[in-house]
C-alpha cells in the first residue's frame, strides 16, 4: 500500500502516519520497517499473534520507545520520536494491557485524572480553591460526570476502583482517557479478560465513542470477532513485519494472515 500523500496528510484525511518504523533491543527486532496511515475518524485495528510486535507499535506511537528509524506524522507534524507527555499534549490517549489505574482513588477521581492536562489554573489557585479555579474544577467534574453517565457507572462513581470487578475497571481506564477528549485513542486490548457479555458492552461503547465524539480509534484486540465487526480496517503484524493491511473481510481472506494468526484450520 502506498503512503499516504503530503496533501492527504494536509488536507487531514489522514491523521497518523507510521513511516519505515524500525524497533529492536539490543539484537531482538521488535518492528521492521512497518507503514500504515489511520484515517480520521476510522476504527483502525492492529493484529496480529502474541509477539507480533503491536504494543511496542502503540508505544513508539505515543513515545514510551524511541525508534532507531522512522518517523511517526500526526495531525501534519512530524516525529522521529516523541515524549509521552508531548503525545497526549497533542491529543493522543492511551490504555494499557494491564489496568493502569490509581486503586485507591474512586472511579470520578480517576477520571478527573485525565483532565489534567485540560487544567490551566495555577498552583496559587488550585491551593486556595476559590475564584477562576474553583470555576475550572466545577467545569472539569461536569465533563468528568458526562463521562460517567455515558459510560454508565454512575452507581460506582465513589467507589475506590480497586475494589471493582475487573470488566468495570476496564471500563473506568476507558473514561480516564475519553476524559483527555483526545483526537487518537489507543486501546491496548481493551477487552482482554472479559467474558461475553462484558466484551459486547465494551465493544458498544467503542463505537458509540467513534460515532458521537468522533474520536479515531487504533485498537489492538486478539478477538476475531470483534475485530470484525467493529473496524474498519485492519493492519496485521507478524514477527514485527506488516504482513497485510485491509478491510476485514480482505484481510479475513488472505492466506499470509490465515496461516500467522488464524489458523489454516479456518
């Protein structure tokens, strides 16, 4: 697949572009000159089997690893690396494998958390708590609250998250990055561990966050089901190398991804 344009970047059909990315530790190569572009407003998904190489993709994305080629471009500018704090500065958001919340605090705390970087009110302000920042702090907890009911975990909104049930954990990760209001948001497997019904809510709520806040998505999720329903195109990892990029059902179909992850079986 060609690369996207200057003037598709431009124009902003395309709001990030993996350029040549090459990853390796030490000897080990965990990315090899891998390319592909997520268009705004898609549902992009990343497969491939365990060691693929697709988180250490989302982590060169949002600037956990630093890569020694290649260059990442969102939203027109481009990197060669990036700090974590300059990604989501820039509006990308990012959930993990392993839920990465603060356990002690309640689910509306946690997700307060990610209106952080939304705060401009100065130390001086925050301590006293009155005036401008106690206006911004109404005005961040009403959006933090609007995520909850969206959400719908109001019933668990000052509950320490660590006593929650796993599904709703994943579900309050999901809120504290939403409450960054990002233009990318990165789900790392975000229906790991689920059962059944736990994986169709989480996979409605992805599509209602794409439909109604019109966030693009780049989603790593080993099932196949899900992938298929919920994206709109595919990007397949094997051995750190892109072995094929498409629709679903292209992708589906080709028999490099049918033997490296799906199984000849099917």
């Amino acid at each position: 697949m060609r690369a996207p344009s200057t003037a598709e970047i431009a124009a902003g059909q395309v709001l990030l572009a993996v350029e040549d990315i090459s990853l390796a530790f030490g000897g080990v190569k965990a990315l090899t000159e891998v390319s592909f572009e997520i268009e705004k407003g898609e549902i992009r998904a990343i497969i491939g089997p365990n060691g693929a190489g697709k988180t250490s993709m989302l982590n060169v994305v949002n600037g956990f690893y630093k890569p020694q080629q290649g260059r990442i471009v969102f939203k027109g500018v481009s990197h060669s690396e990036m700090e974590p704090h300059e990604a989501a500065a820039s509006g990308i958001a990012r959930t993990f494998q392993n839920v990465a919340l603060f356990k002690s605090m309640t689910t509306l705390d946690n997700i307060m958390a990610g209106r952080t970087l939304k705060m401009h009110r100065g130390l001086f302000w925050q301590i006293l708590h009155v005036g401008p920042a106690a206006e911004e702090e109404i005005e961040h907890r009403r959006k933090a609250e609007e995520i909850i009911e969206f959400l719908e975990i109001p019933h668990i909104r000052r509950i320490p998250v660590g006593r929650l049930p796993y599904g709703l954990q994943k579900r309050v990760e999901l809120g504290r990055a939403l409450a960054m209001e990002p233009d990318l948001l990165l789900l790392d497997e975000p229906m790991a561990g689920m059962n059944l019904e736990e994986k169709e809510d989480m996979s409605r709520f992805v599509l209602d966050v794409n439909n109604q806040f019109g966030t693009t998505i780049a989603l790593i999720e080993h099932d196949m089901g899900v992938v298929m329903d919920i994206s709109d195109r595919v990007v397949v990892l094997d051995y750190g190398r892109k072995i094929a990029d498409g629709t679903p059902d292209k992708v589906r179909d080709d028999p490099d991804v049918i033997k490296a992850y799906l199984g000849v079986s099917h």
